[in-house]
C-alpha cells in the first residue's frame, strides 16, 4: 500500500541510469533499487529469516496443547499490560512487538515457542558423555530429609530504600535470634510454628518432606548439602525468600546413573544450554543447513 501511495498510477518510468523510478523530481529521483536495498538491510534480513523458520519449523511441528497454553498465556498477559497502561492491545503490540493484529501476534509467539523447541532437542543432541557424567558427579545429591524456618523480609511495594534496608536488617536479626535460642537447647520445631513465615510448613514443625534440585531455594538447598546429618545452619541462609534456617535430618544416597537420570541430565544441560542467545542462532543455522538452504 506505501509503494502505491508513493509511486500513484506511474508505470516502468526510468531514471537517467535506467532504473526504474520510485519516486521522480525535477531532476532525478529515487530507484526501486534504492528502496529495495535500504528495506532489505532495514527489516528485510529479519522478516526473511521469519520465513524461513516458519516454514521449516511448520514442517517439524504440529500445533500441541503446550503450544496453544503457551500463546493464550502470553496473549493474556499483554492484555493486561495493555489494560494495565491505559492503551489498546493492538497499539500495545505495534509498539512493543512491531505486529499489527492479535493473529500477527500469536504467529509470533507460535514461533518464538517452535524455535526454543528446536533450540533444546538440538542442544540435547550435542550434549557429550563427559557433560554427562560431569554433571553427575558435581549436580546429583540424594534427596534430603531437612525442614527449615524461614524468616521473610517483609516490606510495602512503595518503600523507601531505607526501609527496606531496615526491614532487610529486622529479617536478619531476628534470623540470628532464632539460631541462638538453637544454639540454648531450643526445639527445632517448635521454633518454626513460633516463628516461620512459611505457611506451608511452619505448623508441621517446618518440615519440608524430601528435597532435591527445585524444591527449595538454591541457597537453602546449598547449605543443606553441607550440613551433616542432625545439624542445623550455625547463620542464616540468604535468599530470595527471605533467611532460611535450615535442618538435614538425613539424605539418601546419590541414585546411580541410569537410563532415566541420564535423560534427565541431558534436558537439564540442554535447557541451560539453549537459553543463551548464542546457541539459538547456532541452532536456527544448523537447521537451516540441514534442509539444504541456499
């Protein structure tokens, strides 16, 4: 529509040079060569390579309930952006994602999600043995039995930095003091019904049942590794949540390295691996290449 605005009802007129004219003056113009070129180095490369991936990745895979949970869930939480910003969606999108309409947007994001698919089953297929067992030795513990009493930092969404320093500081002092009463002869479980923050666990005595990697805060669970059976933290664990003062009652033995846990090991090291900017581009070119793109 933009060529036929500016170019109106001209037909094949010629510039001195013999290109065809976008545009004409007085004296010269503007070739459909020159436009061509700075939309190709513009947007060009970007919009083809969409293509490209669409076609490819269309033929790889089919629309699955994850996809479409995927799409309606993005869909809904830009809405709510939009609504949340006082704009329309569709200006939302413009703005933010370049798309036009709302079936422009979910063709975005039924790429989006088709790529990081591609990206990770490839990143699975470069995974070598020695990652493999590298990952065994250093990131698979056994399950560990441990409860914890967790001491959050509370704060108003609209406070100071001041405040939430205080409240930071509040948080850790009160973890300390927790620890002291311990360190007297005080009763583990009945401290976390007294001053856990974790609703979850605070009035069964802060036990958390067996845990392992993503059932507690990396930090908690760090710490509970080191601990020996029976022990509790001798300082607070800072974390996201909050201060965790954690117990090991006991911990199972590491699992051997089956078929399963290897399959295991292997999306954990392709989900890492896929996530990095770089190996997506690498993996989108290995796709490419392998369907023979010239």
């Amino acid at each position: 529509c933009a060529m036929l605005l500016i170019t109106g009802c001209k037909k094949d007129v010629k510039l001195v040079n013999g290109e065809n004219a976008v545009v004409t003056f007085k004296e010269g113009g503007i070739s459909s060569n020159e436009l061509y070129n700075v939309l190709k180095e513009d947007q060009g490369a970007e919009k083809i390579m969409d293509l490209i991936d669409t076609f490819l990745l269309d033929k790889l895979y089919d629309e699955t309930d994850e996809e479409k949970k995927y799409v309606s869930q993005n869909v809904k939480s830009i809405k709510d952006a939009a609504k949340n910003m006082g704009v329309e969606y569709e200006t939302y999108l413009k703005y933010y994602y370049s798309v036009p309409t709302e079936e422009a947007f979910e063709d975005y994001l039924v790429l989006s999600f088709r790529r990081d698919k591609w990206t990770e089953e490839y990143a699975k297929e470069t995974i070598t043995e020695k990652q493999i067992n590298d990952y065994y030795e250093t990131e698979v513990f056994g399950d560990v039995d441990a409860s914890h009493i967790l001491i959050t930092v509370d704060t108003k969404t609209d406070a100071t930095d001041d405040e939430i320093k205080k409240a930071e500081n509040d948080a850790l002092e009160k973890a300390k003091e927790v620890i002291k009463k311990l360190n007297e002869g005080g009763d583990f479980a009945t401290l976390a019904k007294e001053y856990s923050k974790d609703s979850q666990t605070s009035e069964n005595g802060g036990t958390l049942g067996k845990v392992n990697d993503g059932d507690l805060a990396d930090e908690a669970l760090d710490a509970l590794r080191t601990l020996k059976d029976g022990s509790y933290s001798s300082s607070p664990v800072k974390s996201s949540d909050g201060y965790h003062i954690v117990y090991k009652k006991s911990q199972d033995e590491k699992p051997k390295l089956d078929e399963k846990l290897t399959e295991e090991i292997k999306t954990k090291i392709a989900q890492e691996t896929a996530s990095k900017a770089s190996f997506q581009l690498q993996a989108l070119k290995e796709l490419r290449e392998k369907n023979e793109m010239t």
